[in-house]
C-alpha cells in the first residue's frame, strides 16, 4: 500500500498470458514472452503488468478452474529453450505449424501437443537427472509438487475423470499419498510432473528477473476460491466444507444464480488450518508477482453457497451468516408442521396429473411420495437436486417440471434446526399461503438475521484483509457486483486499492447521470474501461449511446460520431487523466490505439459469462509484441499521456 505523502499514479495493462504472441512463442503466450512484452511497456512507460491466473488447469481453458493453486499451467512453457530440442526441433514445427496460426487460442492442441513433446524431451534427460542435488532441493523447496505430481498421475489412470468419482485412491490421508509417491514403479511418471513444473519455474523467474531489472511490476489475479476437482481440495479435504460450492445468487440475467462449482472453506472448524494453506499459497506467489489483485473479494465477507448437487445457485444462501433458529420460529407459532410445509417442496396431484398427464403416474414411482390422505407429494429422500432429477428416465417436459417443483420452497434447511429464506420465497406456494401476520412474523425473523449477518460480514472481512495485508505483497482488490453493506468502508479504513469499471462509475442521482469527472474518483482506485468479462472500450462506444452531458464528462468531442477513431482515443485519454493510483488498460483496448486496427478487428469478450461461447478463454492478440513494439503512432499516443499521468505526481506533492 502506498504510504507516501506524493500521490503516485501508475500505468498498468491487464492481459491473459495465453493471449500474448512473439516471434518465438508457440500455440499461445508464454513465460519467456513477457521479456519482449516488458520491454514494450518500458518502452510507453507502463508500470505494471497484470495477469490473469496461470496456474495448471488440467483439461480446462479458465485460467480460474485450476487444478493447482501452486502448479504452473505446461502450456506456457517455451520448448526451444529446453535440452536436447534440437533433436525434435523438426517435428516441433510441423506438430504446431497449424494451430500457431490460428486466429484463436486452440487449447487443448496447445496443451496436448505440449505435453505429448515435453514427455519426449523428458526420456531423453540422462537417468541419473532425478538423483542430482539440483532438482531434489527444488522438491525440498516446493513440497506442494509431490501431492501434485501424484495428483496429476492418478488423474491420468482415472481417465481425467472428477476425484470424487474414483474408485480408488479418491481419500488418501497423507501417509498413504507419500508411500504412493515413493514407489518405485511411480518415480518415472512422477518426476515428469515434477521436471515440467522445475523447468517452468526457472524460465518464470528469469523473465521476472528482466521485469525487475526494467522497473515494471507484476500483478496476479487472485481467486482465493479453490475447485472442487483440484489438487488442493483433494489433498487439503478438510479444510473445506464438503457437499457444497460457491457461486452467485439469482439476478436479471441470470435468474436461476450459478453454481461455480468452487470449493467453500469451512472457517468455523478448521480457521487456523485454512490459514496455513494460505500462508502456502501467498508464498508460492510472491516467488513470482509483486502484488495480487483478490478477484471477487466480497467473498473474504461472505460467499453465496449452493449444493453440490444443483447446476443452478437458487437454492443458496449465503455464509457465513446468522441464521433463523427453528426454536425462535416455533416461539412464533411455527409448529413442526408448518415447518415443514415452508423447507419441503410439496406438490399437488392435480397440479401433477394435470401438466404430466399419463406420464405422471411414473414421475410418482420414480421420484416422489404421497402423504397419507393428501393430495400433496413429497420428493423421495434420494432426489437432493437437480442434478439427480436430470438423470432419470423421464420426459424433458417432466425433468424441467419437477426442477421448477423442487426449486419452490419458502425455507432452505441450511443445517440441522437452521433456515435461510429462499431467494424466491415470494412466489412458493408454501409462502403464498401463509397468512399476512405469518407472512410479516417470518420477514421480521429473517431482517433480523440480515441485520446480524452484516454484523459478521464486516468481522469476517476485516479479519480477512488484515491477515492479507500483513503478507509481504502489495493487496488491492476487485468487487464487481452485489457487495455487502459496509465493505467499502472496510476497505477504505484499511487504505485497500479497489477496481472500478469506468462506464458503471456515474452520478446516477443527477440529470442525466454524467459519469464522474477525472478529479472526483477516491485516490485508492483502481479505473478501468473493461474487464476480461465485458465488453472492450470500442464495443461499448458502438452500443451504447451517449449523451452530450455524458460525452463532456468524459472528454469525448462534441459534434462528432462517438464511434470513431477521434472519440474513442479521446476516451483513452480521458481514463488516463483519472486521478486515481492505478490506471488499467486492457490489451484489446491498447490495441485499438492503432486507427487501422480499430477499423479492421473485430474484438471479443474474453469471456462472456452469461453464455458457453466456444469462444471463451480463447482470445489471441492479433499481432505480435514485435509489431506492437515497432507501431509508433500507437506508442507516441500511449507514451506522450502516460508522460501527462506521471506528471500529475508532481503537481500533487
């Protein structure tokens, strides 16, 4: 954090590592890339370089859905580089000829082509290569890479399929992990995870080591959320709270929420140990980056939570959290009964005979019980969600109808005597029914314990960041979308940088809700015109119109197309002139400085969360860095504003 009386504003460009393209790099963006890359920033004057995740990722492109949080992903190694290349070379070549070509980032060719080579390279070390000090004192260093390494080799035998799944070997306690790792019939397999992963660390630390000797920073994305089907969470199972994952609550655009599929860390019971794996992680970090952005760090207060065995996130509810207690609902005059009635489904036979017709006979033997002398239906205790309504032998139309069934409740069962109010409480049957002083008796139980929450958000948040702040990496943090009360008060009395989008960033208040003006931003922010999950800085000029009130507080010429190259530099020059510590500048939205490049390409949402883009997580600069570096009318643009922003410092001291 900056503690200094003078005001620094710096220059930062945000960009996944696969996306990056030179001369030398093969199928994607790699390590060693990003000496040429920072001898581009050097060259404008950019300070920090901020990268998306780069840890292993097993079969999966997000740069967020790792299989290890300490791993680095085989994808950004640069073979050339490697001994004994030169006997391969040729083949090399003609294996990535196509695909280094490609307009997009092809992944699984990159990664499988990649590791199909690397294992060639790998039989022809001498022997004797795994008994030498030098890579044993680096197992001594990194012990995270023996879980690791046997991960990904039980991984393979299982066919990549999900830990949980597995047959065998899905809950090793720690010893019998280590007398797996020291047979000597797995040495061979382990140490080629272990050699890829050495060989990844050193050509990472060299290109970090020219980053240093140039000034320039690097800056991680942070997801402190760990996926269910990871290394970490199979080796560190008790850390985390089993049967559950994190994910989003309902909202306009996505109205059944998302289960992220992510792991929820049980903090009640195991604090102390979720710490500690922490303190790994943020070690194994700091070898690499200067600082870490925490993605999503409304989660340090609270997570929105989901069962495991939902695709959707309208059944969660948040934790931690303050909860309504059955005793206090029984005091209320809510017997068992009646709770009941509120935290199960319970369909009606008519509703059911009437939309399934013949077919409701077998939705009754397969998944649901009458009760006696009722025509109500419960579901049968096996079916705990969606994912298990989807796999029965039944109708689309019957599979979707007792989704929305199972779905509909007042209450969630949270644990054993413990409820939360369902997010779309309001139009359950159970709810509808009750009368108005039930309805008025059950919101003022529940605004009591959000009143309560808040209270524990801010304890947990706070106790959260403070740990953070104490490590030795500059924190700042990104809290886009729905936060809990307080949390920029927490931030701001703790001095913590946050990111801010620019377009969402208006006085809403005022006649036509001009955005902020460059000297009313908070100092400890973070601005930016895009992310990586919206639209680039041109996509939103073209689709969004602007009044001439907006257009002046942003700097843009009046009188002229908002669209055009003129307006849209200006709008660079505009985010460039926010007096806030750090400026933010995408890749795409650098790229676009160049008039021929904003005329001609068509830029991509890196990823668009709201659909299943193919894609997503595949975007590749369409020039190198040995263009971008040689483009001189885009560099004297970025570089003579950049020289505008570092002037600022002086006239703030």
């Amino acid at each position: 954090m900056n503690t200094s009386v003078k005001n620094i504003y710096k220059t930062s460009v945000s960009i996944p590592l696969f996306s990056l393209s030179s001369e030398s790099s093969v199928g994607c963006g790699e390590f060693l890339d990003l000496i040429p890359f920072g001898n581009w920033c050097k060259q404008v004057g950019i300070d920090n370089i901020h990268l998306l995740p780069v840890n292993d990722t097993g079969c999966n492109k997000s740069p967020y859905s790792t299989i290890s949080t300490f791993a680095l992903n085989p994808i950004y190694i640069q073979l050339q580089v490697l001994a004994h290349y030169e006997n391969i070379k040729d083949d090399v070549e003609k294996s990535f000829k196509k695909i280094t070509f490609k307009e997009h980032i092809d992944y699984s060719a990159v990664r499988n082509k990649k590791i199909k080579i690397l294992r060639q390279l790998y039989h022809l070390l001498p022997k004797t290569w795994s008994e030498g000090p030098e890579i044993n004192n680096w197992i001594n260093d990194n012990t995270w890479v023996k879980s690791y390494s046997l991960f990904c080799h039980l991984l393979q035998k299982q066919h990549n399929d999900p830990w949980k799944g597995w047959k065998e070997y899905r809950t090793l306690e720690e010893e019998e992990c280590f007398s797996l790792w020291n047979k000597k019939q797995n040495k061979q397999e382990l140490y080629f995870y272990i050699w890829v992963q050495y060989e990844l660390d050193k050509q990472f630390k060299s290109a970090v080591k020219h980053l240093e000797n140039l000034g320039i920073t690097l800056q991680c994305d942070l997801s402190l959320l760990v996926p269910e089907d990871s290394c970490d969470v199979w080796y560190h199972r008790e850390i985390f709270k089993p049967r559950l994952h994190a994910g989003a609550p309902p909202e306009k655009n996505l109205p059944s929420g998302q289960n992220w599929g992510y792991s929820i860390y049980n903090w009640k019971n195991y604090r102390h140990e979720v710490y500690n794996y922490w303190d790994k992680r943020l070690n194994c970090l700091s070898q690499y980056f200067h600082s870490i952005r925490v993605s999503h760090a409304q989660g340090l207060f609270r997570i929105w939570c989901t069962p495991e065995y939902n695709y959707s996130g309208i059944l969660g509810y948040y934790t931690p959290a303050v909860y309504i207690d059955h005793k206090k609902l029984m005091e209320f005059g809510f017997d068992d009964t009646r709770i009941k009635w509120l935290s199960l489904p319970h369909i009606e036979g008519s509703k059911l005979f009437g939309i399934l017709g013949q077919e409701a006979s077998k939705v009754i033997e397969l998944a649901l019980n009458q009760l006696p002398n009722e025509d109500l239906y419960l579901f049968k205790p096996f079916i705990k969600g969606e994912k298990v309504i989807r796999e029965l032998p039944l109708s689309k139309e019957a599979k979707k109808f007792l989704t929305s069934e199972f779905n509909s409740r007042c209450l969630i069962e949270v644990s054993k005597d413990k409820y939360a109010l369902a997010w779309n409480y309001k139009y359950s049957p159970s709810y509808l029914s009750l009368s108005s002083l039930e309805k008025n008796t059950l919101l003022a139980l529940s605004e009591e314990c959000q009143r309560d929450s808040q209270v524990l958000w801010k304890k947990q948040g706070t106790n959260t960041l403070q740990y953070l702040i104490s490590k030795d990496l500059d924190i700042s943090v990104e809290t886009l979308g729905v936060s809990p009360e307080g949390i920029y008060d927490v931030l701001k009395d703790m001095n913590i940088e946050n990111t801010v989008v620019l377009k969402w960033h208006r006085e809403w208040n005022k006649y036509g809700s001009p955005f902020l003006k460059s000297n009313q931003y908070t100092y400890l922010s973070s601005c930016t015109l895009s992310t990586h999950n919206t639209n680039t800085a041109k996509q939103w000029l073209r689709n969004e119109v602007l009044s001439d009130l907006q257009k002046e507080s942003l700097n843009l010429p009046l009188g002229e197309n908002q669209t055009s190259f003129n307006s849209y530099k200006s709008l660079i020059k505009h985010l460039l002139s926010i007096k806030c510590r750090n400026v933010l500048l995408n890749i795409q939205d650098i790229i676009n400085l160049d008039e021929k490049n904003f005329h001609n390409i068509n830029d991509i949402i890196i990823n668009d969360a709201n659909t299943n883009n193919e894609l997503n997580w595949s975007y590749k600069i369409p020039i190198t860095i040995e263009e971008l570096s040689n483009n001189n009318d885009l560099n004297t643009y970025l570089k003579r504003n950049i020289q505008i922003r570092r002037g600022m410092e002086d006239a703030s001291f």
